[in-house]
C-alpha cells in the first residue's frame, strides 16, 4: 500500500499544474483549427494561388530566412513578454506565417495529388495524440531529447539551406527523417509542458508544440505527394 501511494504521488500533479496542461493543450487545439481556418480562408477566396505564384518566383532560402525570423520573434515574444494580449498576438502571427508558408505546398498538393492533404492531417493529428498520450501517461521526462533535438535541427537546417542555394534535392529519406525528427520534438514539447514550463507560459508552451506538430505535417504531407508521385 504505502509503495503504491508513493507511484500514486509520482504519477499526479497539484491543480494549478493540472490546469496549466489542461491549458496549454487546449491552445494547441485552438492554434491547429487557427490555422485550419485561415488556410480555408486563402484557398476559398482564391488567394491561394496569387500566394503560391508569388512565393513559386521567391529564392526558398529567402522565404525560410523571412519565416526562421518570424518564428524567433513570436517564440520570444510568447516567452518573455508579461502581457497576455502580446503573447497571444505571438501566437497568432505565428500561425499565419505557419499558414503562409504552407500555401505553395498545399496548392500543389490539392491540384496534382487529391486527398494527400486530408491524410497527412489524419496522420499527423493520430501521431501527435499519440506521442502526448505517451508523454501524459508514462510522465517521464523526456528533457534529455533536448541535445540530439538540437544538434539535429541544426544539421537539418544546414541541408535545406544547402539545397535552397545549391539546387539539389533532399529525396524521401529526409523526409521520413524529419518526420521522426518532429516526432521526437512533440515528444520532448509535451514532457517540458508537463514538467517545466511556468504555469503561466502557456501560451509559448502551445506555440511551441503547434510549431512541431506543423513541422510533422510538412513533411508526412511531401512523403505522401512523393510517394503519389
């Protein structure tokens, strides 16, 4: 009895960190239907396309130096800033460069590749409960990640830069490496978010974990066009 009381102790947490979760979770829900939205906006309004057609004649290393700086502003806005109503101008910033962003993509994956779009959100949305449920359940904290997450963005940065001015194609391998790549990041997200965060970063805990699970839909949604292919 006393052992299982101690597991019971290990397994629980107090209300305001229950709360802080419950939170940030919700969020994450409300930033995935954001995004949703606004991309159903574009592609209604036929804005899709003029966006598509403009960022198809961008340097790609321009458009993800414009997106890498509006992700580090938002990030650090919804980290440092006191003020709620910044915080949450962050986050919203940040899912219409997210929604931006995936509008080239998108389209050609709507006009050359029917259905690819619905399956990789299914795939994405079934991986991402999945890995919380792991992280929710087991809580165990998966911190350690941090280091191989770091070192691996940084080499995968380093190739899709490489191949932006260089011209050459990273294939499906890394692909399905990146989706293990953002499978690890929700993974180690959701553990600082049941462990680490202040329980009043919420907000920059959903952007967090919104900008992961957005990085897995990428690259599920270019495995599945290049396997329709």
């Amino acid at each position: 009895m006393e052992l299982e009381a101690q597991v019971s102790t290990q397994n629980s947490y107090g209300p305001a960190r229950e709360k802080f979760i419950s939170k940030t979770f919700n969020h994450l829900g409300g930033s995935i239907a954001a995004f949703t939205a606004v991309e159903m906006l574009l592609f209604s309004t036929g804005m899709s396309e003029t966006i598509a057609i403009a960022m198809f004649k961008l340097p790609w290393i321009a458009i993800i130096g414009a997106f890498m700086l509006i992700s580090w502003l938002a990030s650090r806005t919804a980290h440092t800033v006191d003020s709620k109503a910044m915080q949450y101008a962050a986050l919203g910033g940040f899912i219409v460069a997210e929604a931006i962003i995936f509008v080239p993509m998108l389209y050609l994956a709507n006009a050359y590749a029917p259905g690819v779009i619905t399956n990789a959100a299914v795939i994405t949305l079934v991986a991402t409960v999945a890995l919380i449920a792991i992280a929710y359940t087991s809580r165990k904290d998966f911190s350690f990640l941090g280091t191989t997450l770091k070192w691996g963005g940084l080499l995968a940065l380093a190739l899709v830069v490489s191949g932006a001015i260089f011209g050459f194609e990273l294939g499906l391998f890394f692909s399905f490496a990146m989706v293990a790549f953002a499978g690890g990041a929700i993974l180690y997200d959701a553990s600082n978010i049941i462990h680490h965060y202040d329980e009043d970063r919420y907000v920059g805990a959903a952007l967090e974990l919104f900008a992961s699970v957005a990085l897995m839909f990428w690259y599920i949604l270019r495995v599945l066009m290049r396997l329709r292919g």
